[in-house]
C-alpha cells in the first residue's frame, strides 16, 4: 500500500465474522460519486478506470473507483473479501494474502456481504445510481436494487454461452469450422467415444473451463483415467487434436445496433495450458479477414439473444494455414487491459474499450461507427506468473516496478497460501521490438519475481 493513500484512507478491519468482507480503506466523501467493480484478483479491476471521464459527466462531479477484490491492490479505493483468506490474516498492513478465488465465487461473496451492501446503500443516498463493472457475471452475483447496474452481459446469457455443449450448437447453427468432434454426456460415455474413435491423441474439455482448466490432451485411454482436469462428473467435447501454427483470439463487443471486433492478438500456450498473449497476431490478413467475419457472425447470433457487451472468440491455426473455432468466451480477458491501451492509440478518435463496453451494455449502442476504426498493431504482451507452494506459505520479493508494462498482482510483498497463479507481468513498449525481445524480456521479468 502506498503511504499517502494509507494516510488518507486508513484501513478499516470488519469485525463481523460472518461476513466474507475482511477489510476496507473507504471513506465515503458525499460531494463524490462512486463506481465500483468486482474482480477475483486486482489487476482485472484497472478496466474500470477508463469509465471515470464519461462518469463524472454523467454526475456532474468527481467519480472514484472502489475496487472489490480477493486480494489488497497496489492503490486506489478497496474492499477486501475473500472469507478464505480472513483466518490468515494479522494487523501488519504490509501482509499481503494472496488466495486465488473464481469468478462464481468472488461473486457469490460479495452478493453475500452485509459490509459490501450498506456500502452501496450508503453511496445510493448520494447519487441516483451506482455502476458495478463485473469482470465476468453470473448467477451468484446479485442486489436486490434497481439503481445498482451492472456493467456486463446479462448472467443468464453467460452462463448459456460459456457451456461447451451449448457452444456446440452455435457451431451447428452457423456452421463454423472445427476439428471433428463429439459430445459425451457422462464420463463412461466419454471413455466409449475414445475407444470408438480416436487411436492416440485427442483433446477433452469440460462443459465448463477455462485457461486451461478443464481442458486436456490425452493420449491413451489412461490418460483419461488418470487426469486430474478431466472431472469425472460432468459433459465433455472430445476433438482431434490438431498440430498448431497459432492459437490467436479475437475480442468483440455486442450491441443493439451491431458488432464491434476490437483486436486479434495470439494466445502463448503449453498445450491447452494458457501463458500470456502477445500482439499483433502472426495470422495472415487473409486469415485475419476469416476471424472477424466469424467473430461478427457469432457476436450477431449471441445478439439475438440479448447478449450485449464484451466477449472473445479463440481460434486455432494448423500447419497447412486453416482456421478453426475453438470456444467462446462471454466476458472481458486478461489480456483486455493491454488492448485497451493499444486501442485508443491506433483510435484516438474512438472512446475506449471500456467506454464501448459500457454504451452497449448500458444504453444498447456501440455509440461510433466501426468501420472507422482501424484494428491495433502495437507490440505488447503479458505472461503468467505461476507459484505452487502446496499447503505451505512463503514470502514474495516484487522487483523494482521501474518497467515498461504492469506487474498485476498486489503489494510489495505477498504471502501465497494455496498454488495459485499470481498474477501477470506485462510488456508493452518499443512497437519495433521482435516477439522473441519481447517474451524475453518477460521471461527475465518472471525470473526476478522467482516465485517458486
């Protein structure tokens, strides 16, 4: 925590042991206006700041962020909730726990907080309204309040779309090209479509996963048996398993009066296991032509059903330079951040992605006209950082934040409790640097965090 912002906003402890709120270092000023968003670890919530200039003309006055999160954040306004975390937090402030927590269940714990609800009872007696930017809706979240709105798809629309089987059907529907696959309703069918089909490699994904959870490549019959992502109570899609050029993926946005592919960018991958992005995209133009006019045509047909705001289509390219689908995924990503910013500079003339995000959901509208936008070519490029320490804690030293990207996880210190991914450590500079400058350089960023 930086020392001015713990001057002026010193941290509150919630006392309730009930409530999944751990801490706070919000004091309401009434003469301000609030957004909040809600994210399951800190970096996801820096979206919401490029809202602040269209809010506070909304208002008529200044708008501050409050960040609800699992873990403390480097600056800015928080509430802490991460009821995992509360018994292994102490009064060092400079104890930063760090417990990874998912999007459902980030939710379902913020839904349920009584500290989180009089917090917004208490902004709503100042401003007509309050805005929550979700990183990823869902059914568990939820105020029973129709002055709070919230900035992403509509839940029910995400929880549809985000099923693997449900994917399927709008494969089926807008004949879109895929690997030969099949769906398995239950484990023993799914060990009966392998030995029918496949000798040798294949790849299973769960009907709900994502960076590579859920998702596994096998080569035998054992291999299924002994998987420890392929959990054995749920439906499956069993595909080829394809030798891989590129795995780029696009990001869209859905509104009323159409649909707007933002960028293409390439996702780094060890198998199905996801690492980072990087961009430009490697892909072809010709190549890139076919992505966007799929990403458009799946962005109309989930528009059809009311879905509105952000969404990413994956693809895959093999050896021979043919594009396939591989799934939709119905929310922002981790790497919207760094596309954000490469956005508004190929568009300065367009409002940023968030800006966009929230006309579409809130007012059903991009608000421009696409086909003035030109897609971003700044290099940039984020990777994953892993830690596994099993049941034990360990310390993390963060590097010297002097760099030319962001370092997404909290505080100059942490504590891992549980094997997590701790976050992200981002390039985002010399536009003339190579790919492998540029992974290199993040690499060596990795290494000096040496989180294991």
């Amino acid at each position: 925590m930086q020392p001015a912002l713990m001057e002026r906003f010193p941290v509150i402890p919630i006392i309730d042991s009930q409530d999944p709120a751990i801490e706070s270092n919000v004091i309401l000023d009434p003469d301000t206006a609030y957004v909040l968003s809600v994210a399951r670890k800190p970096h996801m919530s820096n979206l919401t700041g490029y809202l602040l200039p269209t809010l506070r003309q909304n208002y008529g006055r200044d708008v501050e962020h409050i960040a609800i999160v699992p873990s403390r954040p480097d600056d800015g306004l928080y509430v802490l909730v991460n009821k995992d975390l509360k018994p292994l937090m102490t009064d060092d402030a400079n104890n930063y726990g760090l417990l990874n927590v998912s999007s459902d269940e980030m939710n379902r714990q913020v839904s349920s907080s009584k500290f989180v609800g009089d917090l917004i009872e208490d902004i709503l007696e100042h401003q007509p309204d309050v805005f929550v930017n979700l990183y990823k809706n869902s059914k568990d979240y939820g105020f029973d309040c129709d002055r709070v709105k919230v900035i992403a798809p509509r839940a029910k629309c995400v929880e549809y779309f985000d099923n693997k089987i449900n994917q399927k059907k709008v494969v089926a529907a807008l004949d879109l090209p895929v690997p030969r696959s099949f769906i398995a309703n239950n484990f023993d069918e799914l060990i009966e479509l392998y030995r029918e089909n496949f000798d040798g490699d294949a790849f299973i994904t769960c009907s709900h996963g994502s960076s590579g959870s859920g998702s596994e490549r096998v080569c035998s019959e054992g291999n299924i048996l002994s998987s420890s992502k392929i959990k054995p109570d749920d439906e499956y899609v069993i595909a080829d398993y394809l030798d891989l050029k590129l795995s780029p993926s696009t990001f869209g946005i859905i509104a009323g009066d159409g649909v707007y592919v933002a960028g293409i960018f390439d996702l780094i991958m060890d198998g199905p296991n996801y690492l980072g992005a990087i961009s430009p995209t490697l892909a072809t133009p010709e190549q890139k032509d076919e992505m966007i006019a799929l990403t458009e045509d799946v962005g109309k047909y989930l528009g059809e059903y009311g879905y509105r705001g952000p969404y990413g289509i994956d693809f895959m390219i093999d050896n021979h330079g043919k594009v396939y689908f591989t799934e939709i995924n119905p929310r922002v990503g981790g790497s919207t951040t760094e596309l954000t910013k490469a956005h508004m500079e190929a568009n300065p003339e367009v409002p940023s992605i968030p800006e966009i995000i929230y006309d579409a959901v809130i007012y059903d509208t991009l608000g421009f006209s696409p086909e003035s936008c030109e897609l971003p070519q700044d290099a940039w490029a984020h990777k994953v950082i892993f830690g596994y320490t099993g049941d034990h804690t360990k310390t993390l030293e963060a590097p010297d934040p002097k760099y030319t990207g962001i370092v997404g996880y909290p505080g100059d210190n942490l504590k891992l409790y549980t094997p997590t991914k701790l976050g992200l450590v981002a390039y985002r500079g010399n536009p003339d640097a190579t790919r492998d400058e540029i992974l290199s350089a993040l690499d060596e960023r990795i290494r000096d965090i040496n989180p294991y």
